[in-house]
C-alpha cells in the first residue's frame, strides 16, 4: 500500500470517528474537513458549505435581514404607474405591501403578478389589492437554520422580521440564508468578476470590500490612506471599530459607505455615494 493510499485511508478512518462520536467542539470536524481540501479529496466550494451548515445554526435572523430602512415597499394605494418603475429599477421579485406606514405591512407584492399583465399591455388593469399575497413574520430572535426549515417547509422566500415590541425591523428572503451556506449568490448588488467598482447610477456606485484603496483612489481620484489597510473594507472596519452590518452607513472623507452585504467574517460589498466634487475616472477622460 502506498503511503498517500495509506494516508488516505488513516483520515477517512478519523472522519468516520469523528462523525460518529458526539464531539463537543465541532472545530473538530472543520479541521479534518481543511485537511481533506489539502489533501484534494473535497474541493473549496465544498468546505465553504460545511462550514456554512455548522455555523448556520449560531446565526439569528437579525443578523443576515434587510433593515427596515433599507426595505424596498410599496403601498396598497399605489396606482400601476407608480408600482412599475419601482419594480423595474430595483430589480427585486418581491415586495412589502404596506398600509400606513413599515409597520404596517400588509402584503407580499410578487412582481411577476404586475409584469405579466405589462408584458400584454394590460397593466392599467392590475390591482395590488386583488394580487398580495399573506404576510409571514418572524421574530429577530429566530434561529436562521429554523428559518431555512420553515421556509421549504411552506414554500416562502420572503418574511417580514419583527422586533420584540412588534415593530418591523426589517425583511429577510430565503436567498440571505441560504448565502451563509453556500455563499453569494449574484444579485443586483454585484460586481462582475474581473471587476472591482461598478457604476450605478449617476452619483452611485458598487464596490466590492476587497478593492484595494488603490484602486479605489486612482478611479475615483481620491487620496484615502493606504497605510494600514490595504482594502476598502479594511479601511472601513477600522473607522467602524468593529464587522458592520448591512444596512450600516459611514462618511469617510465625505464620501459614504453604505453596507451592501456582510456577514459574520467579512464584508463583500458597498454602496459609495461620493460628494459631487469627485469626479469619477471615466469622466475625467481615464476610461477604457
């Protein structure tokens, strides 16, 4: 028997202990798991998703939600002429219905319910009334592998989180949670892969947190430190004190930072909102 065969067969032997015994930490498992992506028995999407399901269970729904703030809502009354240019603009399949104000939600909005009518120039005829469809809520408290759960069980992909006093703190879909185990899943927040920034609108941008302040500087002509930080989201971290969450926002020299997507370990994404006297490479002529 060769000595990798050998090797082989040694950790899967400590694989089958290890799962078959109850062990307290489950360091355990992911250490074995790393050494099987050393040794290329799994490969790293593999490992990520393991290490998603173990830490899954330790995340609350307050922790992966949309803030109330950041909550793309309609309302009851809205005519079609005012739904369709949100629906569009924003991207999303579904939206809160809401009555008075965001604590008063009433409804999930499907926009394929309002798009199929438009699509046959019918939309004059669509009523948001006769098309919502039942609210579900959930506490901020809830664990996000019961949400998982929960959700299959009932065919949900959005629920509208609650805070202890009954007051809508913000919104959680099924693609959040099922990111904290498989990943990102690509949205309208991101940015292509051999990219860095990506402009969306006149005075808005993406910008991923793993841009080097470099880069950034040099797009948007900009003088932020480089010194202790190589990344954005490095720089950003260090005026937070601390992992933002999404939804959170920062100035740093006048220029804004609004948290896209986070987790537990890193942040992936921002929205930067620069002061209208920096001047973007593409207009200054430095564009491909």
């Amino acid at each position: 028997m060769t000595n990798s065969r050998y090797s082989s067969l040694s950790w899967l032997r400590k694989l089958g202990r290890t799962l078959s015994s109850e062990a307290e930490d489950r360091d355990d498992l992911v250490q074995l798991m790393r050494q099987a992506l050393s040794r290329g028995l799994i490969d790293a999407d593999a490992l990520q998703m393991l290490e998603g399901v173990l830490t899954v269970s330790d995340l609350q729904v307050r922790d992966i939600m949309v803030p109330r703030a950041q909550m793309v809502a309609v309302h009851r009354y809205d005519s079609p002429d005012k739904l369709l240019p949100v629906i569009v603009e924003s991207g999303h399949s579904r939206f809160p219905v809401i009555d008075n104000d965001r604590d008063d939600v009433v409804g999930i909005l499907l926009a394929k319910d309002m798009l199929r009518l438009s699509a046959i120039d019918r939309v004059t005829e669509f009523d948001i009334r006769e098309c919502m469809r039942p609210v579900v809520v959930v506490p901020e408290s809830k664990r996000v592998n019961v949400l998982l759960k929960e959700f299959r069980r009932n065919r949900n992909h959005m629920a509208i989180v609650v805070d202890e006093y009954g007051g809508v703190s913000g919104l959680v879909t099924i693609e959040d949670a099922l990111e904290e185990i498989v990943g990102e899943i690509d949205d309208e927040f991101d940015v292509e892969d051999d990219q860095y920034i990506r402009k969306e609108s006149e005075r808005q941008f993406v910008v991923r947190g793993g841009t080097p302040i470099a880069d950034f500087n040099e797009y948007f002509g900009t003088t932020l430190s480089e010194g202790e930080f190589d990344t954005v989201a490095g720089l950003v971290m260090k005026q937070f004190g601390r992992l933002p969450r999404r939804g959170e926002t920062i100035i740093i020299s006048d220029i804004e930072f609004r948290v896209l997507r986070a987790d537990r370990r890193r942040v992936d994404a921002f929205k930067v909102i620069p002061p209208v006297d920096i001047t973007p490479i593409e207009e200054r002529g430095g564009g491909d």
